[in-house]
C-alpha cells in the first residue's frame, strides 16, 4: 500500500483520474511538478484484482463526473501552455487533453476485444463468425 504514505486525504479515488490532475496542473503552471507514474503500483494499490467492481465502477463514475465539471468550468483556457516531458520534449496543456480522451478509447478497444473473447470462449460448440471478422 505504498500510497498509504500520501497525506492526500481522498487520494483512493482521485487518482483514478490522473490525466485530470496532469491537465489541470499544465494549466495552472506548467513548471508544477507531476505526481509521480507507477501503474502496476496503482493496480495493486487499487484492488484492480478483488473483485469489487461496484466500488471501482463507482469511483471512475464519481471522478469522471468531476472531471466533466471541472472542463465546462474552466474559462479560456491557455491549451498550449507546455510542460517539458523528460523523455517527449514539450507537451502542451492540449496535446495531454487530446491524449487522455484517446486514452479512454484505447480502455474502450481493450474491453470490446475482451468482450469478442469471452463471446468466443462462451459459446460453447457454436461459432462467432457469423458476426464478421475481429480485424486490429
Ligand atoms: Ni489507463
């Protein structure tokens, strides 16, 4: 539980939303440093393999809502304000934008392929291919 340590009260559930934390930090001051990434740290921390999907489900549908709330709040944002990524050169407050709705499509391609195995894998005797073929 390493993230135990942070005295961010409330942090199980914000950091569901790390690429509101990193556009919201861009904008307000590029130099502001990022919160650090570990994703295998989070899974474990997060209990991605317990098994409480309610829990989960209702935290991203609580952080999501947030997150929609704080982008029809902000005004005039500055979108090219840029921060400079050690390994990616400068990233704009925009360009993080653009990368974390492209980021969700990305989650949205990984359950879609799921869901196309497990159909397969359930159907028992029968066939899938009926439904056209699963290019990537
Ligand atoms: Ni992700």
């Amino acid at each position: 539980m390493r993230r135990s340590k942070t005295s961010e009260p409330a942090s199980n559930g914000r950091e569901v939303e790390d690429f509101r934390t990193r556009v919201e930090r861009t904008l307000r001051d590029p130099a502001e440093p990022w919160p650090p990434i570990d994703p295998e740290a989070w899974a474990v921390d997060r209990r991605y393999n317990e098994g409480d999907l309610a829990g989960a489900l209702k935290r991203f549908v609580s952080e999501r809502r947030r997150s929609v709330n704080w982008l029809r709040g902000i005004t005039n944002p500055d979108w090219s304000k840029a921060r400079k990524h050690p390994q990616l050169g400068p990233l704009r407050a925009g360009d993080i934008f653009a990368a974390w709705v492209a980021h969700d499509a990305l989650h949205l391609r990984q359950i879609a392929k799921r869901m196309h195995q497990m159909t397969q894998r359930d159907a028992g005797v029968y066939t899938v291919h009926y439904a056209g073929r699963w290019t990537s």
